[in-house]
C-alpha cells in the first residue's frame, strides 16, 4: 500500500493531497470499494505528536468500516466523562450518554499518529500512498485535474479523475483554486505539552479555571496511551507565542501544575506546540471535480474534540458517494450532497466550537467576567453547572439534506427520522451479540421490522445494490431497534433505509418496497 519506486502513475480515479487522519481513512474507505486512489503526504511519515487526541463513538465506528476499530480501541483509553474546576473547588463532574450494551465508549484518548497508523494499515492495494510528496499545482479540467506532485525523485504530472483535498489549514489545493476560508479567529492561545508520567488517575477530560498552579490561566489534561499526559493550557494575550513555547518556559508551568494535584512521579517532556481558535469553513466543499475534507475544508476549535472527528465524518460521508458515481451506481450531482451535508455540519460544529471557545478562552472582558460570575455559581448552584459542560461532539443530523425521503404515517418518535444518523441497537444475532452499527459501512441497508415471513419481494433487493437485514421481534431482546426506529408495537411492520454511512435516508410503513426503491430512482441511484 505503500510505494517506494520513484515513478508515479500517468492517471489515477481518485489523488488525495494530505496523508493525515482524514486523507488516510478517506483512502482505506475508498480502497475497500475497490477504487484506486493515489495518496501524497508532504511527511516522511505519520504524524508527531499528540495532536488530535479524543477519538468520538462515531469515529470509532467509520474506523470500523475499514477495520481499524479494535487496534484502536485496544490501544486507546475510553472514558465517559470528565471534571472541571475553579480555582481548587470542583465546579462540574459530567458523564457523557452511555449505556452497557453499546459497541463503543463515548471517547477513547489516542495520540493522532495511532489513527494514521491504523488507518493506513487498513487499507488495501488499491490504497498507494506517497511519503515526502507534495502537490505543488493543480489545473481543473472538466474530467477531471491535473495535478503537479514534487518528490524525492523529482516533479511528476498526474491526471485524475478526481481530487481530494485533505492537505489541512493550509491546503495548497485551496489555494491553487483561489478559495479562502470564512469565518472567525481567536486571538486567546494555548500551549499544547505532551509528557510522560506514570499516573494511577481514572481516566476523564480534567480542566482548571484559574488554578493556583498557574493564576489566571486554564488548563486542560488528558490521560493517553504511553504513560502520556497531554497538557493544554493558555497564555496571556501579552505573551510573545516564540517565548512561550521555550521549554524553559513551559517546564515550570506544567511543574507547578503537576504538583498541585499531587502527581509526583518522574516525568519528562516530549512534544511542545501552540494553538488557537479558529472557526472557519469554505462555503461549498464541492468545486467540479474537486472536493474538500477535513481542515482543508473547515477549521474548528479543539473545545469539544470536533476537528478530526468531524474530519472523519467528511471521509465517512464521502466515501461511498465517491465510489457510487466512480463506479456508475449514480449519478455525479450525488456528490453535491456531501457538500451541503457537511458544510451544515461544520456550521452546526462551529457555532458549538464558538460557544466553547467563548469560555475557555473569553475573547474579552466582559466574556472574562460573566466566566467568573458562572464559576462562582457553580460552586452551590447545580442548574449553573451545565453552562460549564464542554459539550463534546456528537453526529449532526442533516435537516435538509436533498438525499431525505420525506415520510409518510405515525411513528413514536424521530430519532431515525431521515437525516439523522441511524440509532444503534442490540440485537441477538445467529452467530452472537450483534450490533447495528456493525452493519452499516458498505452498502445501502433496509432494516426489515416484520412480525414473520418476510415478503420475497424484499429478497430481491440485494439485486438494486440494497442489503437487507431482518429485524425480527424475537432478535431484538431489549427492544431497543423497534423503541428507537419509532415503532413500539411488537407486531408494527415498517422498512427503514440507512445509507452506507449509517444515515437514515427514508423510513415506510409497511413491507411494500416499491416506495423505497423509487425513491432510490428519484434520487439518482441506478436501482
């Protein structure tokens, strides 16, 4: 999967530019279709550094797709939860949502360069991926692009079919194509510390307002894998950014810090970076046949983990629409459904990130007082506390995405309305425990709830390229498929379609799928 020759291929369906978390994930997605796709990382190699760290129950399960979900987890630390403190005083323990019988913890912690890793491990021969490469131009061209790569054995000309841009904050794509990002900066920083400590703490997201430690400042820690701890903490707005990245600078900090909450083993320091706030998007992530995922596409704050994972999201999303009209199973114009799909995510991401951003950074001193005046509420009042809650990312549901299906009838609830991402589910399966996220990943799914034989019509919908699995009353033993996909009768009958990127496109009572696959027509797909 990775190619040492120095000869490129005159064309390619598929050039990723960027070889991080997203362009690897989107390229071992895209590989388990069977379509080409030529990746180009300007590193010589995976990642440094913690960087992105916080991997969501979602990312977890688009990395299942490819198979990378248990080195992951195996690898990772999961938690639930987290606290927060003013000052000494404990202001907030919050749990995320969670219950035993789900597939994945709500977060694992795990350094980038694991998702890198695992990613690209997951891929298959279709997945070639080109270290030390750079794309340096790029001429559109109604079929397609062609794309000018540097590397070690010198320029190269590639003609493809399709072009991914996931080269991050400061893709070249985008620049190449004149587009700028949109948005808001921060001017608050924070110093970014990777180092190793044992620890025996459970593991949970940590912040301090205002600790003793470091008067004034806000510091945030997570435990990860390696005896790692990741350190966060701002700077003063009148700090030189060079000075404050010195590590005679930053040691005594984390110091102060580390002694302040009693851990007193050896430690020492292994990355040190900075950061600030940006909340950023492209207004279209679709131009031609050119696309744009990850940080080349958006720019969210770190304050409730939705940059890589919502970066993964983008590869989820795009994949199959990607391999579907490669592969002729639809038409073109699908792919300006992932561009106003996630661009709404990103907004959705944004506005949470801006809110977050708000209060661990105040972007000035009226944000720094009413910061205060909820801290100090928060010490004996608990309705106060929930303004502290870093609200962690979570699917965005696609409210106007043109793929919904409008649906017709009664149903409890709209948990699995169309546009909102598909509710996992225990199932007793033939061969064990099964969960519906499982399922999902590939291929178009109906969800069959029937209260006995199913109809043949049914068993020929693999032939219009939609699996089907049979939700009998009998598997769901918890009852949680019938309760979350809105039908509470034991007996109702009704078809659910989930998209490959576990979505709920359209939901029908009954077990007729002449509805089903005429909408499929109705939106493009060749049924």
């Amino acid at each position: 999967m990775t190619t040492l020759e120095s000869s490129f291929p005159d064309r390619i369906p598929v050039l990723i530019a960027g070889g991080g978390p997203v362009g690897l994930t989107l390229a071992a997605l895209l590989s388990r279709y069977g379509i080409d796709c030529l990746v180009v990382e300007a590193d010589e190699a995976y990642c440094s550094g913690s960087r992105a760290i916080c991997m969501s129950r979602r990312s977890q399960e688009i990395l299942g797709w490819v198979g990378a979900d248990k080195p992951l987890v195996d690898k990772g630390l999961s938690w639930v939860g987290g606290r927060s403190y003013w000052r000494d005083a404990e202001v907030l323990h919050f749990r995320m949502p969670s219950e035993p019988t789900q597939r994945f913890a709500p977060m694992v912690n795990i350094q980038q360069f694991y998702v890198e890793e695992f990613a690209h491990r997951a891929g298959t021969a279709a997945m070639d991926v080109r270290w030390s490469s750079r794309v340096t131009a790029l001429r559109p061209l109604d079929d397609g692009a062609e794309v000018e790569v540097q590397s070690p054995s010198g320029i190269h000309k590639v003609r493809a079919d399709w072009v991914v841009a996931c080269d991050g904050g400061r893709s070249t794509v985008r620049e190449q194509l004149g587009l700028q990002l949109q948005g808001t900066q921060y001017d608050g920083k924070y110093v970014i510390v990777d180092i190793v400590q044992k620890t025996k703490r459970a593991v949970e997201r940590l912040a301090w307002f205002d600790p003793p430690s470091n008067p004034g400042s806000t510091i945030l820690m997570h435990r990860q894998p390696d005896d790692v701890w990741r350190i966060d903490y701002q700077i003063r707005d009148d700090e030189d950014p060079v000075e404050a990245v010195k590590p005679e600078n930053v040691l005594p900090r984390v110091l102060s810090h580390l002694r302040m909450i009693g851990e007193d083993e050896p430690w020492e320091p292994l990355w040190i970076s900075i950061y600030n706030a940006k909340c950023l998007s492209l207004d279209s992530y679709r131009h031609g046949r050119v696309l744009f995922a990850g940080d080349a596409a958006h720019l969210v704050p770190i304050f409730g983990v939705r940059g890589l994972n919502s970066g993964l999201d983008d590869a989820g999303n795009l994949a199959w629409k990607l391999a579907a009209v490669i592969e002729g199973r639809a038409a073109e114009n699908l792919l300006d459904s992932y561009s106003t799909e996630r661009v709404h995510a990103a907004r959705e991401n944004i506005a949470y990130g801006a809110k977050s951003t708000e209060f661990m950074a105040p972007p000035n001193f009226a944000f720094k007082l009413m910061r205060e005046a909820t801290l100090r509420l928060a010490l004996s009042d608990d309705k106060v506390r929930s303004l502290i809650n870093p609200r962690q990312s979570s699917p965005i549901t696609y409210v106007d995405s043109p793929l919904n299906v409008p649906q017709a009838g009664a149903w409890a609830n709209d948990l699995a309305a169309p546009g909102a991402p598909a509710p996992e589910a225990l199932l007793a399966g033939p061969h064990g425990p099964l969960h519906l996220t499982q399922c999902f990943g590939r291929d178009m799914l109906c969800l069959v709830f029937a209260d006995g034989a199913m109809p043949d019509a049914l068993r020929d919908l693999p032939d219009h390229g939609v699996a089907v699995l049979e939700v009998e009353p009998e598997a769901d033993t918890l009852g949680q498929a019938r309760q979350r996909y809105g039908l509470l009768e034991a007996s109702a009958e009704a078809l659910v379609l989930v998209r490959p990127d576990g979505y709920v496109m359209g939901r029908w009572r009954g077990l007729d799928p002449a509805p089903l696959l005429a909408a499929l027509e109705q939106k493009g797909f060749a049924v």
